[in-house]
C-alpha cells in the first residue's frame, strides 16, 4: 500500500496527550491515600525493600521497558488511552497497528457523538474535518526513519526521575508509589502507577500533590474499539491512490536539488508534505499554477514543491 513504509512520529496533537501526568485515570484501585515520609533515599529508591522491588522487576526502568507500545500491541489489538486534566476536561485515544507499526488516533467517543479527530499512521499526521480528512507527511521524519518515539508513548508516563518509595501487592494489581525530590520536602508530590501484576502493563498514572489530592493521570484499557471505530475508519485506505511530491530545493550555494518521493493514500484524503523549512506549492513543473486540491478519485497527481515564493 506505502510505497516507502512510513516510519513513525508523533503529531502536535499527540506531544499533548504525552505530556506527563496531564489528566487522571479510570476505576481502578489506585486511588491514591497515605505514603510514607523517611530520610533515607538514593537515586534509585526512597525507603523501599528489595522484596518490593522485586515485584517491579528492580526499577521503573523496567517497568518502562515493559510498556513500549510494540510489545503492548503485540498482545493487544489496541489500547484506549483517557486523559483527564485538571480542569475537569479529558481526552480520549487509541493507539493500534498500522501497516504493522503502532499507530494512534484521537477519537471523541460521547453517548451523542463517535468520531476520529486526528492522528499519526507513521509519518502522516491526518485531521478529520467536517466532510474532508486533510493530512501532511512530515518528510524530515520520513526519511529519517526514526522508529522509537511512538514506540515509548505509554513508557512516557512513567518518571524516569521519580524514585521508588513504596509497591503494595493489591492482587491482582501492583499499586507503586514514587517520590519526585525530597520525600521530607513538604511541597514534594508523589507518583502513582497501577499495574497489572501479571505483566507489569500499566493501567492507570497519577499523581498527588502535597496535600495527598489525586491530580492529573491517564488510564488505559486493552483490547477496545467499541462498535468498530477505529476499524472502520481505517476503511478508507482500501481504495488508494498515489500522490507524488517533487522538491526542487534551493541551496544556500545557489545551486538546486531535487528530491521525489511517492506514497499511496486514500483516495478520499488530501495529503501535503511538511518540511522544516518554509515551502510552495504549485501543480505544474514550471510553477506557474499555484496548487489546488484536485478533488477525490482514484487518479494519481503530483505535486511540485520549491522553498522560493513565486
């Protein structure tokens, strides 16, 4: 379907939905409540013993490492992610597979309204608007084939500077607390992560402030995709077409390069490329005719790209 395939990256949309502990989770048993204060702490640990450890596999490193999205995937079909900030609001998505590589979305999902907002499949960054999906492929990521970040989208959600201060074994979860600094500073706040104690897969991340009150966090549940939303979604790339993106960049030097690259995309979407640099769009070599949208179908187009205004 893709004529390179498209490597992973994470969209603007997304950068928000990782941001540590932005939101608070679901019903689960980490609910938050007591954690203890003590003077004897190290860079990996406050206070907690090796038999504690242990349930966590030695560190939230581990614990990281377990929740990279390509080994939750590959024993998942797809993950729902809820986000509730502090203002009450929240946000929902779900990460899946695309072409063989995690992929995610963000979807409204309301008793009145079920929907795909936005989302990253590899390097197509795609916003779903009223009648029209419109998307840009960011070519730096592209081309650079970088692989990783996507992939430690959940993992983000786990400190790596907060140390370990308690585990309680609340079959069949793990309940970890963590301390951010100083655990006799009286403004310190604590982290919390819920875990399934089978497999260390993380279902809820909080935090509490110094006053023990739960603020921020994400939830998130296996195995959903209620009524085939982001399945049918995906529909649309059953009919595609190829769009071609030819660059003919001016150098510093004055000399020009020219780079192609071709993708398959639905047949319905109106994809772009985005560099890192400001760029134009036209629809013919000679870059007399600015570019337009040709409309949805089957037949392929090209679009010629210049960093020069006309």
């Amino acid at each position: 379907m893709i004529k390179k395939p498209l490597k992973l990256f994470v969209a603007a949309a997304l950068t928000a939905a990782m941001i540590f502990f932005t939101g608070c989770g679901g019903n689960t048993p980490g609910n938050g409540g007591d954690s203890n204060n003590t003077n004897n702490t190290n860079s990996n640990n406050a206070a907690v013993s090796e038999e504690e450890l242990d349930l966590i596999g030695g560190s939230l490193s581990f614990v990281r490492e377990e929740n990279r999205l390509g080994y939750l995937l590959d024993r998942y079909e797809n993950l729902h992610i809820v986000t509730r900030f502090t203002d009450g609001t929240e946000s929902q998505s779900v990460c899946f597979l695309f072409d063989g590589q995690p992929a995610w979305a963000m979807v409204e999902y309301s008793d009145t309204n079920r929907r795909v907002i936005s989302g990253c499949l590899g390097a197509l960054n795609f916003y779903c608007e009223p009648g029209k999906i419109s998307g840009n492929l960011d070519m730096q990521m592209y081309e650079s084939g970088d692989e990783n970040y996507l992939d430690y989208m959940i993992s983000s959600y786990i400190s790596e500077e907060a140390q370990v201060e308690k585990v309680e074994d609340l079959e069949p979860y793990l309940k970890v607390t963590a301390v951010n600094g100083d655990p006799d500073d009286p403004d310190v706040t604590r982290d919390i992560y819920v875990l399934d104690k089978g497999t260390l897969r993380l279902v809820e991340a909080f935090y509490m402030d110094k006053d023990g009150v739960k603020m921020g966090g994400q939830s998130i549940e296996p195995g959903w995709d209620e009524n085939g939303l982001i399945s049918n979604f995906l529909t649309a790339w059953e009919e595609t077409r190829t769009v071609t993106f030819i660059y003919d960049k001016l150098l510093s030097n004055g000399k020009t390069t020219t780079k192609t690259v071709s993708v398959d995309v639905p047949a319905t979407w109106e994809v772009l490329p985005r560099y890192p640099e400001e760029t134009y769009f036209y629809m013919n070599r000679t870059l007399t005719k600015p570019y337009k949208y040709p409309g949805d179908g089957t037949e392929d187009y090209t679009v010629y790209v210049t960093n020069t205004a006309g």
